[in-house]
C-alpha cells in the first residue's frame, strides 16, 4: 500500500453500541481502494492518547452508565484530545461520543456527565422521552445527503464555531428544536447517527480519509484521489 493512516478508537470496548463499529470497517473499506493501510488502536481507560502518533480518531455512542465511566477517564486525555482536534485532526464521534467532546451531558437519571469541552457543545435531557427513528439531513455547503437512524434521550446544542453536520428533512435532529443535526468543528464530524453512518454515506467516510490523507502526506499529489469514484458494493 502506498499510503498508510492510524486511528484511535476511543473506548471501542465500552462505547460501542448499535454496530458503531461499522465506521471503522467503512473507513477500511474505503481505505483499501485509496491504496491506505488503515492501522486500528482501541485506546480505553487507563491508556493515554498520543495526539502525535494518530491520523484520526473515531468515538462511538453508548449508554449513560458507560459514559459516565468514560467521562472520569477521558479528562486524562482532554489536552492530547483538545490539541489533536485544534490542530486540524480529523475525527468522528456519534451520539455518546459526541456528547462527550462537548461541555457536559445531563443522563437520563439527571446526573450531570463532563465532557472534556474540545467542542463547544453541550447536552441537556429531555423528560421521559427518546428520539428514535429513521432520520434524513442535508448539508447545504456540500450539498450532500446523509441518511440514518437515531436514538437518543440528550439533546445538544451547538457553541460557537461549530456548525450543524446538516438541516433536518425528516427526524429530529440535534433537539427537535432548531432544525440542526450532528456538528462540524475544525475537522471533526460528529452525529446522533446509527446505522452506521459512514457504511450509508460513503462520500463523508471518503471525506474523512483525505483530510487525513492530506494532513500526514501534504506533498503528495492526492487530486487524483479526489476525483476517486468509490461506490460501496455491499
Ligand atoms: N446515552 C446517550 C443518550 O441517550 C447516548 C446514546 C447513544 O449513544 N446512542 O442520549
């Protein structure tokens, strides 16, 4: 392989509910056909991030009792993370893992979960309730579709330089409120979105892998890359 990318799985083994981890089979996937060597580390409690020798980062949804046990963890890693992401590294965090990069999330119980505040975000709870369902969005600037499914009892909003991942057609979205799903910070992608969301839009996962690609290879000539035309055959 001509290229090759290392990515840390956050709390792979604690946070990894609804196939998260389609995202990184998707990532490798497509990886393959870039002619990228797509090399994995779960990094979970007690072990450090070393923000200088990732390319990416994935983080995955799960449940209140795990997040809270991440959430003591990861301020261990809040400055390597913080750093990564303010440097332009490029990474993708869903439901709970985005919660996490945010300020705080109140859990269903109402107890107050700390992010690490990387992201601006925060996350509050909603009363007896869950946005669960089939959920469609569209990201103006790019014009892309992405579709997915959500489920989840917090609801986020956004800070300062941060931008919803898209506009709700259908679904709810960030918090039902504001008509804004998931967010985009620097180069981080971050959604409500199961399903996984990178095996059903392609385009992001590509997405990703060239800000990587072009961050750790800058003299590379990668236009070719770009013009690419990788469709999934699953
Ligand atoms: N526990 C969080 C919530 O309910 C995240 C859920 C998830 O990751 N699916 O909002």
């Amino acid at each position: 392989m001509k290229y090759s990318l290392k990515l840390a799985h956050l709390y792979g083994d604690l946070l990894n509910t609804y196939g998260d981890i389609g995202n990184i089979l998707t990532l490798n996937y497509y990886a393959k056909q870039m002619d990228v060597q797509l090399e994995v580390d779960v990094i979970s409690l007690n072990t450090p991030f070393k923000a200088n020798e990732y390319d990416m980062f994935f983080f995955g949804g799960g449940q209140d009792y795990e997040q809270m046990i991440v959430s003591k963890d990861i301020q261990n890693k809040k400055q390597e993370l913080s750093d990564f992401i303010e440097d332009g590294g490029p990474g993708l965090a869903i439901c709970g893992g985005y919660q996490l990069l945010g300020k705080y999330y109140i859990g269903a119980d109402g107890q107050k979960i700390s992010g690490i505040s990387a992201l601006p975000h925060y996350t509050d709870s909603q009363d007896n309730n869950r946005f669960i369902g089939d959920i469609t969005i569209k990201n103006e600037q790019s014009g892309d579709t992405y579709h997915g499914f959500e489920n989840h009892n917090g609801v986020t909003y956004l800070g300062e330089n941060e931008k919803a991942l898209g506009t709700v057609i259908n679904g709810h979205g960030n918090n039902g409120e504001d008509g804004g799903e998931g967010a985009i910070y620097n180069n981080v992608f971050c959604s409500y979105f199961h399903g996984p969301i990178l095996a059903r839009n392609g385009e992001l996962a590509k997405k990703m892998l060239l800000i990587a690609l072009e961050r750790k290879y800058p003299k590379a000539n990668l236009s070719q890359q770009k013009s690419l035309e990788i469709k999934p055959t699953y």
